[in-house]
C-alpha cells in the first residue's frame, strides 16, 4: 500500500522536509531583518515623550525657583514695612493672645477631671436606681408571693383560673405552689352550696 501510494502521488518526503526547513529559515531570517531595521526608528519615537517631559521640567523648575525668589523679596518687603509702628502695636496683642491660649489649655486640661466626676456621679446613679428597680421588680414577681405560702391555680394551659366557676369549667387545673405544679381535678357533688371536692392525683377521695 505504501508503495501504491508513493506511484499515485509522486511525492519525496524527504525533499518536503528539506524545503520546508529552508521556507521556515527564510521567515525566521526576514522576521529578524524586520525588527532590526524597525528597532532604532522605534527607539528614537520611544525616547520622544521622555526628552519632552525633561524639557518641561526643567522649565517648571525654573519657574518654580523664580515664584519662590519674587515671594521671598514680596514677603521681606512686607516684614520691613510692618516693623515700625504697626510691628510695635502687635507685639501686646501677641502677648494677649498667647496669655489667653495658655488660660483655653489650662482649662482645657482640667476638662478630662471634670468629666471624669461627673460621669462617675451618673453611674453611681444610674446603678443605685436600677438596684431599686430590681428591687421593686423582684417585690412585684410572682415566684415571691408563692415563696411566702401561697399557691397559684392554673388551667392545663397555663392559664391564670380566678374564680370556682372558671375551675369547674375547666375541670382538670394544676395548683402551683412555689416549688411546682400539683395536677388536681374539680368534682362537682350536685348539693345545694355547690361544694367542690378537689381531688389531688395520687390523693385518695376524701
């Protein structure tokens, strides 16, 4: 099959090859002939905005240093001028001033002290009324009234149950006393005062 394919396409590999390297030498050799001869011009275009910017800056610096001279003159100009009556006349009025910011810091200085006590009176009070606060609010809690002997009826719920007739409706309660619920049911024994037996689970009927 080889054989038949070399007689159908007369084809030298061997010469492709070799003319193919010498096509990719030929390339390689013009791409670098090419940035040869573009390399200067490119570098000469390149330094361009460099040469421009030192340019400017040395005119900038030259102005600059010109500005600072005429304001040196202007400004020694104007020291000389105020130095006579005007220059005499300021010179109590900077003693004043200085006086007077020495006072500003001193009370300044005294400030943090000042604050110090005062926010010191605040907490002071602000931790003594909500100690009473805590105090009231722990008069008013419920869990106290059932510490001194009382007791609390509640439906299954949870539910406050204020009156008989709000227990027989409800029928099954529980009696919360201050260390926890003692489930009861109401029974109602049909006399003529309506008298309620209360049956505590695990109670015998009494």
């Amino acid at each position: 099959p080889t054989h038949a394919a070399e007689a159908a396409v007369p084809l030298d590999c061997s010469l492709a090859r070799t003319t193919l390297r010498e096509a990719a030498a030929g390339i390689s050799g013009f791409g670098r002939a090419a940035i040869r001869d573009r390399a200067a011009p490119l570098a000469v275009l390149a330094s361009g905005p460099s040469r421009a910017v030192r340019v400017q800056r040395t005119a900038l610096n030259q102005r600059t240093r010109e500005i600072r001279a005429s304001s040196e003159r202007g400004l020694l100009d104007r020291y000389r001028r105020n130095t006579g009556a005007l220059g005499r006349s300021l010179i109590p009025a900077a003693g004043r001033l200085a006086r007077s910011v020495d006072a500003d810091l001193a009370r300044v200085a005294a400030t943090p002290a000042a604050l110090r006590g005062l926010v010191g009176r605040v907490v002071a009070s602000g931790r003594s009324g909500n100690e009473s606060r805590s105090l009231a609010l722990r008069a008013h809690d419920p869990q106290r009234t059932l510490e001194r002997g009382y007791a609390r009826v509640e439906d299954r719920a949870g539910d406050p149950v204020t009156s008989a007739a709000a227990a027989r409706r409800a029928r099954m309660i529980d009696v919360r006393f201050a260390d926890g619920p003692v489930p009861a049911e109401v029974l109602d024994n049909g006399d003529a005062a309506d008298f309620e037996q209360i049956r505590l689970d695990g109670v015998e009927d009494g």
